[in-house]
C-alpha cells in the first residue's frame, strides 16, 4: 500500500512476479491477502473493509463484497471465511455465493484485532478490540464459545491453535511465547523457555503441526512444536530486523517471509 496500491503474487520457483493486481487508491489500501484453504481463491481485505476474490490460478473471475471487515481468515475446507466487522460481529461468509453462512453471537461494539482458526476449520480463537482482555474460542458447528483464556494484561501480537485445536499458542509483546488449552479457564501461562520468551512477532504453525516459527527481534525461530526444542534460526541478518508474513510451504519443508522489504525463503532441515 502507497500511492499505487496493490497485491503482487510471485513464483516460489523462480521468485519472478508472476501478477500484479492494482487498486485504486479511493477502494482504499489493501490490508491482508490469504489464499483460500484449498489454495482456489485468492482473498483481500481493503481499508474500505471491502472483500476481494480472484481465481488465485488465472487472476480473473474478480468478484467482491461489503462485509465492513477489520480482520478475516480462512476456515479449513477451503469455501468459506470468518470475517470481524467494524462494529465487533463475527460472521462467516461462504466464498462460493458471497452470502452469510452464520453469525457468532451479538455484535460487542468492539472488531476483533486477531483472528484465528483450527486446521480442520471447526474453531475459531477471537481477541477483543482491546488486545489485552481475553481469547475467546468458538465452535463453528454448535455455533457455541468453548472456551476463554486471559492475557494478565499482555498484549497479543498474533495467535495459532495448536495441531489438533485443542490449545492456544500466543506471542505477547512482554511475555513472549504463551500458552494455554481451550477448555480450562485462566491465564495463559509462558512455554518454550528462554526461547519462547525471544517470540515477539508473527506465529505460524507448520502443515504437519510438528513445528512453529515465530518472529524474534531478528530474524525468525522454528522451535519444535512437542517441546519448544530449537528446529533453526533463520534471517539474523542485520538490514533485515524482525520478519513478517510467515508461511510454512504446503509440504512443511520451507519457510517463507518478507523482511526489510526483502521476500524470503529458506529450506528447513532439522
């Protein structure tokens, strides 16, 4: 986003920009670009809180909708996305149609600053507006919240489910690295050891849920996700600081980020 704003999609094979789509200025910057589940759509969300699609193959088939979004993520099987608005509603809208699915309880007055979603698409983890009040868990299916953990009045930076959705993984801008389960109520509690209290950034949990890399003053660690045991440090470079974007390829064995302006990939070997 600058004064041409735009999204760029560039090949992993060659790092050659392969699209570039361009928005007008007055649609508003683009904040966040994901890839559907199922790697068809391509999703962005403008200032405007407008959504946007693209047939993520061929960059065509635009098409676009209203949900007076502030933060969104894509759910497991690929066709439809939670979506926080404006006034702190959740709802999750189906790809497909652009049509509303489900609504998760009243709206709170506040848009959720973080979202999150199991891997198999079935939970959904919202921080409040705040960002230092509370994770609150929903399950999709029943429509019902399953869970709550506190921060201690730790700001969260970013948040992920562990492997089989049933913990919290959080990185807070004092605490570092925090963790907590879904179903027992509290605070969330430290976890990685000196390690995770250098996690300070961006959170990613790898395909397989054996690992998850988080971002450190410099550069990014991949810590084991059993443990917290050190898988790599990648990206200590001095005109780079903390990396951001983090995304584990498909197949677990790389690790890709953008940094200093700089995109980045490096392979994973344990």
């Amino acid at each position: 986003g600058d004064l041409r704003p735009r999204v760029d999609l560039w090949s992993r094979q060659d790092f050659g920009l392969e699209r570039r789509i361009s928005f007008p200025p007055w649609l508003g910057t683009p904040l966040e670009a994901r890839f559907s589940s199922d790697g068809q759509w391509l999703i962005v969300a403008d200032a405007s809180g407008e959504i946007h699609l693209w047939n993520a193959s061929t960059g065509g088939e635009h098409a676009s909708f209203d949900a007076d979004a502030r933060a969104f993520v894509t759910l497991g099987e690929g066709r439809r996305i939670a979506v926080s608005d404006e006034q702190g509603g959740l709802a999750i809208w189906r790809i497909q149609d652009r049509t509303i699915d489900a609504r998760l309880g009243p709206r709170t007055g506040r848009a959720a600053s973080l979202l999150a979603a199991s891997q198999d698409g079935l939970r959904l983890a919202v921080l409040d507006g705040q960002g230092t009040g509370e994770i609150v868990t929903w399950e999709l299916e029943s429509q019902r919240i399953v869970g709550r953990v506190g921060l201690a009045n730790a700001g969260a930076v970013d948040v992920v489910f562990s492997h089989d959705g049933e913990a919290l993984l959080v990185t807070t801008d004092e605490a570092g690295l925090q963790r907590g389960e879904v179903a027992l109520a509290g605070d969330l509690t430290s976890w990685g050891g000196e390690l995770g209290r250098r996690c300070r950034g961006a959170l990613e949990m790898s395909p397989d849920g054996s690992m998850i890399a988080c971002a450190a003053e410099r550069g990014a660690l991949i810590l084991s996700a059993e443990d917290g045991t050190l898988v790599r440090v990648v990206g200590d470079i001095d005109d780079v600081g903390p990396l951001d974007g983090l995304v584990f390829s498909p197949d677990g064995s790389a690790l890709i980020a953008i940094g200093g302006g700089q995109l980045f990939e490096w392979s994973i070997d344990a």
